[in-house]
C-alpha cells in the first residue's frame, strides 16, 4: 500500500458537458507500470480517454527523484519528445496540468485563447524545502521557486488542496487568475463503518499476534521521506510504550516500512510492506489511526482515508493542516510527546472511540470526497472560463 496517492502525468482534462475529457500521461500511470500494460491509448469511460506517453528520456529524467530531487528536466524532454502532445494541447478547449515541473511546455504551446490551469497538489517550494539535498541545494531551490512562480503568475486559474497552499501564493506571488480549493479526498464508495469484530479483523490480529487486550495503532505511507520520518516516531512511540501497563501494538502498513531497520524494531511494531489483499482488514483490526506526520506538503490523503474506514485518528498538529477538525471531534491533535497519553486514553474507552470515529466519516462524505471535489472543478472551469 503506497498512502497518499495521485496519477502523476501531464493532464488535459476538463470534465464539463459537451466536452471530451482527455488526460495524457507522461511517464504512465502506476498501475500500467505494475501490470506492464504498455497500450498507449485507453477509454477509462465513455468520453473519457487516456494517452499515455513511454518514452526512455523521461524515465531518465526522472531518475533523479529517487534522490529526492524534483522532476526539474521534465519540460525539457518534452520537447523533444512529447509524442504529440503539443497537437492535442492546440486542440483543447481547456488545459489543466498538474505540478510546476512540464508547466514551461505548456505555456509555451498553449495557444492564447486556451485557458490553462495549473492543478497544484503541495507548494513545492515548501515540499522540497524539506529534502535534503546532497549537491545544488541552493540551485535546485531556485529553480523549484522560479518554475513554481511561472506557473501560478502566467497561467489562467489554479486548483490546490488546502487553504493554506492557497494563501502562501497569494503571499509569496501574484496569481494569474482564480484560486479553486478542492481538497484530497476519498472515493464515496470507501465509506464505511468500522468493524472491529469481523473475521477478517481478527485474522489480521491473530497473524501479527496483537491480543484483545493490546490497542492496535495503524500507521500507512508510502516511502517517502516525510511519511519516513513520521514512520520513525511511530517507533519511538511504540519504544516508550512498550514497557508501560497499558499495551499497544504498532502496524506500520505500506513501503513506508522498507525504509526502517527491521532488525531494530521493538516486539510491539509489525511492519507489512505494500500490502492489496486484506488492504481493508487492516483499518479494521486497529483501533486507533496515527498521523505524526511533521513535514511534507499539501494535506494527508492517508488522515481522509482513516476517516472514511470510522478511524479515530491521532495527528500532530502539523498532519491536522488544512483540515476543518475540531480537537476531540473528528480526532485528537497532540504533540508527538503526548501521542502515549492520548492513545492511552482512547485504547480504553470503546464507545469514545466509535464516536469520534463516526463523526470523522460524516465529516468525510460531507466535505473530503473525490466527487465532491469533482463538481467543485467542475463549476469552477464551466462558470471561470465560459466552457458551458
């Protein structure tokens, strides 16, 4: 399981009536990697089509990023090799592309009277600002600010996840056109109550061999340095709590744990590794959510997917940004020093639990939905740029 997650790609795509929704996708999605389906033109639905674009340059490119590096080089190799793209983006009625880094190529083919929205999902300025590094700190910063800069300053409309991305560019530039918010969210269909007494819930429990006296505590992420760095005090956590009277047991779900010494762990942490069958057993055999996170950018998709499962979730104030969430309502934001108190005291009461849990899941379908977020985008390139 990978935690928060998007498609990555170059997207041209404006589901308005009357209007065909395209999104092309440079590098593929992931599952096309993780199945090898190498077709490069596929009807996700009617009047919905994605074109993928594979090419050896781009997958250089990109390379870099597991370093820890932004795509910088990502506008450059689509000119020379952008696989028709610049046909399509003459062809658009509107454009929105996603991330600073092909944002260049864009607008440098976008044809004047074509609007064209940058989808923002973290101020990269901020993001990369929290990865080290090892060479060109200061010119790779540079050069994340002045990509980032262009493609909020020149283009028509921008679309971010929280208010707080919204405001660092109103402060920090002086935005082209509208500001939409719509939030990360989560599926409709994901919402669910939580089943702590069903089969698959015990069989999760009984396989990492947490007792029903135990509070089973769920972690997920994928390998990404912010979510390895909260994995981290998931283990402090758990190392602190590990001796006391009331007993916890730590799952780390997800790539997240590759990164963590395995072999240094304390007895009550399990790590899974990706995990797709028994995905949604696991959100029911814990008890309690944690999101300590403490750096990163944009908002956690992980805390909106604890939520539609009726997760009581535990945050650091810094995992809680960007969200409406009253303390002790939707879930408890603590200090990472006082994550022990704060479990101890929704481990032993059930009904507090369900409770915050089951408000968490209402305050999900009413405001953290992919759909709703859709119809937000809707309306905003309908009534922003006249595409009715």
């Amino acid at each position: 399981m990978g935690g928060d997650h998007r498609t990555h790609g170059l997207v041209k795509e404006f589901p308005v009536e009357g209007h065909t929704v395209s999104r092309y996708c440079q590098g593929g999605s992931p599952a096309m990697y993780k199945s090898f389906d190498l077709r490069r033109h596929v009807e996700i639905d009617e009047g919905y089509d994605e074109y993928r674009h594979l090419n050896p340059l781009h997958e250089v490119s990109k390379s870099l990023m597991l370093l820890g590096y932004p795509n910088l080089l990502a506008h450059q190799t689509l000119r020379v090799a952008s696989d028709g793209l610049d046909r399509m983006i003459k062809n658009a009625d509107a454009i929105l592309a996603r991330e600073p880094w092909q944002m260049p190529y864009v607008l440098d083919n976008a044809p004047e009277d074509t609007p064209v929205i940058f989808s923002s999902h973290n101020v990269e300025t901020e993001r990369f600002a929290d990865i080290e590094q090892p060479l060109f700190a200061n010119h790779v910063q540079q050069k994340v600010d002045k990509l980032e800069r262009r493609s909020v300053e020149e283009t028509d409309g921008i679309v971010c996840t929280s208010e707080h991305d919204a405001t660092v560019y109103r402060d920090r530039y002086d935005p082209g056109g509208p500001v939409l918010v719509a939030p990360n969210g989560t599926y409709v269909d994901s919402l669910r109550e939580h089943r702590p007494e069903s089969q698959r819930a015990a069989h999760i429990r009984s396989l990492y061999g947490i007792t029903t006296e135990e509070t089973a505590c769920l972690f997920m992420g994928s390998n990404y340095k912010p979510n390895v760095e909260a994995a981290r005090e998931v283990v402090h956590i758990a190392q602190e709590m590990n001796s006391g009277e009331e007993r916890a047991h730590f799952i780390i779900m997800g790539s997240v744990g590759n990164a963590l010494d395995e072999k240094s762990l304390p007895s009550n942490v399990t790590t899974t590794g990706y995990v797709e069958e028994r995905f949604e057993a696991h959100f029911d055999a814990a008890d309690i959510a944690l999101n300590p996170m403490v750096s990163g950018g944009g908002t956690n998709i992980k805390l909106i997917d604890y939520f539609a499962r009726s997760l009581p979730v535990v945050s650091t104030p810094f995992g809680a940004r960007g969200f409406d969430a009253e303390h002790g309502e939707v879930m408890l934001v603590s200090e990472l020093a006082e994550f022990p108190q704060a479990i101890t005291s929704l481990g032993s009461d059930t009904d507090r639990r369900q409770a915050i849990g089951d408000r968490a899941r209402r305050l999900a379908r009413q405001r953290y939905t992919w759909e709703a977020s859709s119809r937000a985008l809707i309306n905003f390139i309908e009534t922003g740029f006249d595409l009715t």
